[in-house]
C-alpha cells in the first residue's frame, strides 16, 4: 500500500470514513477561501471532537504532513488554503454553543460555531458576542481568532482579542492543552489570537458577552465630496466621541448600491457617513445631537436618523448591500484590507484613487472609517489578459500608501500567503525573528499552516477568481 | 575584585559615567533581600541593548526597573547582578489627540502622561495606581489591573505597539500605531504582564479614550458581600454609565462597624449620569445611600492599604464574579483582612496586618481549591518567599511556558526566577 493511501486509512480509522475526503471532486471545494489563490490539500478531514482533531494532527505529522484548520473558508488573505498540500482539517462539524454562563457573562463554544449564532443564543439573556464581521452570517469564530476578526462595531468594543478570555487547543505535537488569559502566567490566550493557525489548533474557546445597549441612534449623513466626510470622521473621535459604528461608502459605491437596492442616494453625491451611537437613551442622543452638528460644520447636504431596528436596518441597507452591487459591476473585483491613522484618511484616500486612476481600474471604497481601516474594492475583468497580475500590483502599492502614512498592511483580514512578503516593511528581521521564537516555543515549525504569515519565497497554488463563491457563501447580506 | 572593577566600568562606558554606580547606590534597587552588583540608568533604547547584551554575553542577570512600585511582587530572584532601571526613558513620543493613540517610553510616569493627556480631554484608560511614580512601562510589565478595568479593560485592551529590547539585546518592534492591526504575532500579549522576564519594555503606543464628560461617585452600605455584588451586577445588567465598582469591607473602610460599603463611579454625559444615579437610588432598596463627602472617603482605601507599611500579606485573588461573594465571605475568616474588590471582574484584593501569612495562605489555598480561579501574593514576609510561589501553582499550559521563556531568553538573563515556576 502506498503511503498516500495508508495514510487516507489511518485518518478513516481515527475520524471515520465519512469524514475523510480524498477523491480530487471532494477535495476542489477546499483548494480556496475568499481569495484569488487556491492550493490543494491531499485529504481533508472533518473532526467532531478536540480528541480527534489531536488525533488527526499526530497521524498527519507522522507522514511529514503540515495541517491548515479551515472554519468556514471566508478568510481574505489565503489563510486556509494549504499551500503545501496535507491535511486541512475542517472545524465546520464542531458548532456546537457549549455553554452560556448569563451571570458571568461568558460563552463557552466549539471553534466551528457560526458567528452570528452566538449572538443568537446569547439573545435569550439580553447579551450579546461584539465583534461583529460583515462575514458574520458565515464565518466561524475560530477563524475569528485565528485573524483576529474585526468588524463595523469594533471600533467602540474592540476586536476579536478583546473578547477572548480562554481557549482550549490542539498543538503541534497533538497535545490538548488549556490556556487562560486571566491565568497566572504568560499571555498564552493573547498570542493565540491572530496566529492564523500557525500556532495551534482551537478546539474551544471561552468568550466575553456584553448586555445589548438600552438604545442605538444610526445616522446616514450625505457629503458632497469624500474628504468632507473623512475630516468629519476625525472631528467626531477629536470630539470625544467614540460611536459603536463609524462606516463610510464613497461614490462609486453608492452608484452601484443605487442601482441594486435604492437607497436614496443623490446621484452626485461624494460620500455617505453611517454613524451609531449606543448606551443609555440620554446618552445616545446627546451623542448623536453632536454628531449632527458635527456633520453640518462639514458641510453635510443631508441627514437621515435611524431608531428603530426596522428603520435602522434600512440606513443600513447600502452599506450591507455593497459588496453585491459591486459584484454586479464588474466580473471580478479585489478586496484590500490596510489601516492608516485616522488622521491620514483624507490624504490616504486620495493618493488610492490616484493609484488607480493610474492603473486604470475602477475602485469602490466601504470601510470602517473609525478605526482608519481602508477596504479598496478594484474591479476588474480577470478574463483581459494580465489584468490580475496588474490589480496584485496595485494592491501592492496601495498597501505601501498605507505603510508611508504609519499605517498597517492589515486591519482584520490577517497577513495569510498574500501579504507576506510585506511583512519585512513593518518589521525587521530582528522583529520577524522574535516572532519566531514565538512559533518555535509552540513547537510548530512548519507544521501548521506553513507559507503564511512570513515572508519565504514559495509560491501557493495558483491564481484565480473565487471570491465571487466565498461572498455567496457568507450569505445574501455579505459585505466587507 | 578585577572583575567588580570591570562590570562597573563597563556599564559606566556602555551608559554614561554618571548613569552607572556601585555601592550604596543600589541598596535602593534590592529585591527580595538581594542586593544588585550594579545599578545603570541608560538614557537611550541602545543604552538598554548594549547593556542587555553584555550581561547576557557574560552571564550576568537583569532585573528591569520602573519606579519600583512593584517590585515587592514576584519570587525571590534566584541570581541578581545588575538593576537596569529605564526610569531616565521617559517623555511622550507622539501625540495626534485625533488619532485618539498616544505613544510615549517606557519610564514616562503615568501620571505625568495622564497630565499631557488631559489638555485633550483624552485619557490612557488605566489606573489610578497607589504610587504616584508608576510608570507606564512598570504598568503593563505587570498588567496592573485598577477599578475601571470594568469600563475599559486591562493593559493588554489598550496597549497597540512597544519597542522591546531582547534578552540578546535586539530592539525590535512589535504591534504598531495603528488600532486595529493585525500585521504579523501580536507579542504586545505576550510582553504584557510577563514582569520582564522575555525582554525589556523600551517604548509604547497605546490606544486612548476620551475623558468621562462628567463624573460622579456615589456609595452605599450594605450588611453583606452578596447583596454587594448582586446590586452592582444589575446596575450592568441595565447598562449603566459605570466606570468602576469597588467593594470595600468593613477593615478596609476603617469603620468600627458595619459591613460592606460599595463604591459607585458614575461617568458618562450630565444626563446619562443622571439617569443612572435615579436608577442607583431606586434599586437602593435597604442599602443605605453615604453622603457626598463619606463616597470620597472612601476614594482612596484601596491605595492606602497598598502602601500601608503595617501590611505584612497582601493576596490578589481573581475568580467567576458569581463566586466572589462566597470568596470574600471566606477570605473574612481569616483574621478578616482588608479587602478591596471588583464585583463585575470576580477580583479581590486582602490586606492582612496580622498573623501567621504561611498559616494564612494554607487555609486559602485549600478553599481556594474548592471556588477555583487564581491567586497572586503580591506581598509577603521575604523569608516566606523561599517556600512559597507568589503566583499560585503552576497553570497547566506551564510547559508551554517554560519552552517560551528558554526561547526569549535562552541564558536565564532576565529577572531570573522571579516569576510563575521561578521561571
Ligand atoms: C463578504 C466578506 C466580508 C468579510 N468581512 C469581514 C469583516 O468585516 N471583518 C473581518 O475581520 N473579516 C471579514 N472577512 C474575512 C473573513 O470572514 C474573516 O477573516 C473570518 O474570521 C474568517 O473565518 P472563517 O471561518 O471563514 O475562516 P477560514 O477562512 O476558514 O480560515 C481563516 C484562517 O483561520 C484559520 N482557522 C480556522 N479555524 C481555525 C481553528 N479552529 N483553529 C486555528 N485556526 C483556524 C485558518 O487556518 C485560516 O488561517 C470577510 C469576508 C468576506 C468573504
């Protein structure tokens, strides 16, 4: 028998033969995530239990296999393809809410629960899970933790590391092993989260919930032009105001948006600000008296005020429906993710529309303006040839925009295979090294996940357009 | 004697004649009874490598210093050459109060950056501390948790970037100026709370909030720890504009009798800050309200009995919150110690100014066992310190740590046994 196949029989024999897959039809649903690269696992493995996915991970490292952990393959940064081949074990069996602890405000649930289904299940008791990615329909929350998940509502509450309190995880050597950030010791919770899957395997993981705020105010404010709204978005946090929520959507977006889903936005207008405020009902309301007038300092043309959720949800709507919009726009298009300072944003936004102007590509802006998270959105045609070589190039410089102006290649998507050679432009290689103590600490070595996060010169599989499948997956309310 | 001559003449050429010294000068930095061979100020990042970089080399250890307001926490250093105090780093680097970020060095005194902070109406949401000297950097070393961690969370929520100097004397960066950034290990988790036992905090960049608009303190008396707590956990439930909830005991109010006092800080705008103060009176029930003037006496208990010298053992204790109730009536059979606690966190805090600290911590640990959680000695007798671990028995992730610290730190250059394990 050759060691390809004992292998699919030693992991049939651990897990059960139905969920292991290796014929080639089974295994190309796994080769992408929402990205433009694919690779191809040799077999993929679906565990229901912490024991098997240990089990899994020790029969993988003895055939000299690396293993790539895969929630709901939503990822934008070609975390969970396996470049290297080997396994990919799939978290999707293991969605279980294992636990709310209402008094103590906690969750205990399996890596591969739905993030929007924690929330539900927490609902009964008025609590609720914060990080809230627009993947969020779809994504699981070990993904989560493995970027470091953010969301529109981070800004105010935090990302996914601020709600992680303990997990429990499957390490190189196939080992179980708890870790707590309130334990005596080292921060071992903390480094865990953002690791994409470099370091461990999660097989649970302790959250924090929060009570649901007794009132929400959601405002859409319309501006001529987009360097309007994005001083506004500095006064607002300068004022001392941080909103739950502060989004903003640029021209060429809304005119997609309004074709699809009529918003009501005015056709020459330049940007649209959506701005929530939450707490007690006093509270928000003065916040959002403030914001109002904030706005009409900059020139605002228009303001709509959300209370109710139906209302709300319809402010919403443009923002929600973007990514859609755009995928009708174009036959392909190209999510960036990178930060600057909030104070860089003007300056920032217009150097990209420049950049691509250059180019020559369209591009839709919808990001989380508060935080300084920029997500460019080029369209693009992959069938003209070259043209994806060309948007990777200009991605490339927009992520150098970013970096110039003190920023981050990534806010939330992760560094995965497609930002790695970037790294060596924030870091030295005396910071890279320290992050690989890190990784040597865990024993991991290559053998989780390997080609991302550092900058090696292996390639991944190869390029194509799949982001179009991973946004129908994240459900008809995706947006980025 | 050749070699004394050359350790100080070495960090003297490394930092500056004036910025290392021998002798009296470094009673001031003993830990635990060990005195430093040496004490070196340096006033630059490179200053802190070189130095790190030498004792590494020659197999001389480190113990990192702020002000010193924590030192008395951790085990007993199982080697002690060199105090390297960064105290000189100080200052704010960068400061954009629109970015809402602010990056400063380690040595800056909280205090002080608060000061710079305020002009903004902004704030570094942490604190306050009972030393006035704690510095920024000594903070997050040791995850120093305040009251109004339950609004804002600890230092590893707000703490985006640092500069750390390697045990091998490497500078190198980790996180960045940005909040939301995912770029790369986040090892500002690691660095936080690690008490410089992987490397040396030179700089950070920290994520700010804006200043409360208005800030009110309320108090009330209550006859148990449990109605406490469930009075404090409801004003959450109904969301609340609370920064901070302290549970103080009778021995820590100072009161001759009673039972709990339960401090109240309100922030928020004017009128949220009024709603909650109806909601407080309402919810009272048979509590009884204080007065404006006894609420603000008891602001300052917690940092009094941190810095009473009559306390012989101090005990940091976190658990669930639902168990705090039964932890604090527990911890008051013990010779009823002072206790300050978070009801929201589940953290409690016990001054003791009598008895037997090693009888003490036996009756604890064993009922400890059975409420589950963590604790932390942060003061003890030092002669206790030789059969105890300040930090509790070891947590089951410890071999990870043990292989993390060989990793950082492969000579044992860094605060040698001082911390979990004696690592
Ligand atoms: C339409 C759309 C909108 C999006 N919006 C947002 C947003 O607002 N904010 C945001 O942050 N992201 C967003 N994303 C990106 C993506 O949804 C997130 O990164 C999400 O966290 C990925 O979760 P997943 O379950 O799909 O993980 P996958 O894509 O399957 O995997 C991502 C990474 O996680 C690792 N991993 C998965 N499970 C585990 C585990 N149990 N243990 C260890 N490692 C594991 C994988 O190895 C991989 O490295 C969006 C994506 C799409 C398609």
């Amino acid at each position: 028998m050759t060691a390809a196949k004992r292998l699919i029989r030693e992991l049939q024999s651990a897990l059960g033969r139905r969920w292991v897959l290796h014929a080639p039809e089974d295994l190309l649903v796994y080769e992408y995530d929402a990205t433009i690269d694919r690779a191809l696992p040799q077999a993929v493995v679906l565990p229901e239990s912490a024991q098997q996915v240990a089990q899994a991970v020790r029969i993988a490292r003895r055939y000299g296999l690396p293993v790539t952990a895969r929630g709901a393959g939503t990822g934008l940064s070609g975390g969970a393809l396996a470049c290297e081949g080997g396994v990919v074990i799939v978290m999707t069996r293991m969605n279980r809410v294992i636990k709310i602890d209402a008094e103590n405000q906690l969750a205990v649930v399996e890596p591969g629960v739905i993030n929007l289904d924690i929330s539900k299940a927490a609902a009964p008791y008025g609590l609720y899970y914060a990080p809230d990615p627009s993947s969020q329909k779809a994504c699981t929350i070990g993904g989560n933790i493995a970027e470091n998940a953010g969301g529109p509502h981070c800004l105010r509450y935090g990302t996914t590391t601020n709600h992680v309190l303990a997990l429990e995880i499957v390490t190189a050597d196939g080992e179980i092993a708890e870790i707590s950030a309130t334990q005596a010791g080292y921060d071992l919770t903390g480094v865990l989260v953002g690791s994409e899957g470099t370091l461990a395997i999660v097989t649970k993981a302790t959250l924090r919930l929060l009570h649901k705020p007794e009132a929400t105010i959601t405002l859409l404010a319309i501006f001529d032009r987009v360097s309007e709204a994005s001083e506004t978005v500095s006064a607002i946090i300068s004022a001392g105001i941080l909103p739950a929520a502060l989004e903003m959507i640029d021209k060429n977006t809304m005119d997609a948006v309004e074709e699809f889903a009529h918003c009501g936005y005015p056709p020459d207008a330049g940007a649209v600000l959506l701005i929530e405020v939450e707490g007690l009902s006093e509270e928000a309301e003065e916040q959002a008296n403030e914001v109002r007038s904030i706005c009409e300092k900059f020139g605002v043309r228009e303001l709509r005020t959300g209370t109710d959720p139906a209302e709300r949800e319809r402010l919403w709507a443009g923002r929600k429906s973007a990514l859609g919009a755009l995928g009708r726009k174009a036959p392909s298009y190209y999510i960036l993710d990178g930060v600057v300072p909030r104070t860089k944003l003007p300056s920032v936004l217009a150097e990209v529309y420049q950049a691509c102007d250059r180019f020559g590509f369209a591009v839709a802006n919808v990001f989380h303006a508060g935080d300084g998270n920029l997500h460019p959105n080029v369209l693009f045609d992959e069938r003209v040839p070259g043209a994806t070589a060309r948007v990777l190039e200009l991605g490339e410089e927009i992520m150098r925009l970013c970096v110039e102006a003190g920023g981050s290649i990534s806010g939330e998507h992760g560094v995965g295979f497609e930002k790695r050679s970037y790294m060596s432009w924030i870091f030295s290689e005396d910071d890279l090294e320290v992050m690989a103590r890190l990784k040597a600490a865990f024993g991991a070595g290559d053998g989780f996940n390997p080609g991302k996060v550092f900058p090696t010169s292996k390639g991944c599989g190869e390029v194509s357009s799949h982001m179009r499948a991973a946004i129908a997956k994240a459900g008809p309310g995706a947006y980025v | 004697m050749v070699k004394e001559v050359s350790l100080i003449g070495e960090l003297q050429s490394i930092a500056g004649a004036g910025l290392a010294e021998e002798g009296p000068a470094c009673t001031a930095f003993a830990v635990d009874g060990l005195t430093p061979r040496a004490v070196v100020r340096p006033s630059t990042y490179q200053g802190v490598a070189e130095v790190l970089r030498y004792g590494n080399t020659n197999r001389l250890t480190v113990i990192s210093w702020g002000a010193g307001s924590m030192m008395q926490t951790g085990n007993r250093p199982s080697k002690y050459d060199i105090a390297l105090s960064v105290a000189g780093l100080t200052g704010i680097v960068e400061y954009e109060p629109a970015d809402l970020t602010v990056t400063c060095r380690a040595g800056e005194p909280l205090v002080a950056l608060q000061e710079q902070l305020r002009r903004s109406r902004q704030m570094l949401p942490s604190g306050p501390f009972a030393s006035r000297e704690a510095t920024v950097g000594g903070i997050v070393a040791t995850a120093g948790a305040s009251a109004s961690r339950h609004a804002y969370g600890t230092p590893r929520d707000f703490t985006i970037g640092m500069q750390v100097v390697t045990a091998d004397g490497r500078i190198t960066r980790t996180g960045g100026k940005v909040v939301k950034n995912v770029a790369g290990y986040d090892l500002c988790k690691l660095y936080t709370g690690s008490r410089g036992t992987l490397g040396v905090i030179v700089e950070l960049t920290f994520k700010l909030a804006p200043q409360p608009r208005h800030e009110q303190r309320e108090a009330l008396a209550f006859d148990d720890a449990a109605t406490a707590c469930a009075f404090a956990r409801e004003l959450e439930r109904q969301g609340m504009s609370v920064k901070a909830f302290t549970l103080l005991n009778r021995a820590a109010t100072g009161l001759p009798r009673g039972g709990y006092v339960l401090a109240v800080d309100l922030a928020g705008t004017q009128a949220a800050v009024n709603r909650c103060w109806e909601t407080l009176s309402t919810l009272a029930g048979a509590a009884q309200q204080l007065s404006e003037a006894e609420a603000e006496r008891y602001a300052g208990a917690e940092a009094e009995l941190q810095t009473a010298a009559s306390v012989t053992l101090e005990c940091e204790i976190t658990v669930l919150p639902s168990d705090l109730p039964v932890l604090i009536e527990r911890l008051g059979e013990t010779l009823e110690p002072g206790i300050v606690a978070y009801p929201t966190i589940g953290l409690a805090r016990a001054f003791w100014t009598a008895g037997d600290a090693e009888a003490i911590l036996t009756d604890l640990t064993a009922a400890f066992r059975k409420i589950g959680g963590s604790m932390l000695v942060r003061r003890c007798p030092p002669s206790l310190k030789s059969r105890i671990d300040v930090f509790g028995e070891v947590p089951p992730s410890f071999p990870l740590m043990q292989r993390l610290k060989r990793e950082f730190d492969p000579n044992g250059t860094l605060s040698p046994g001082r911390f979990v394990g004696r690592l």
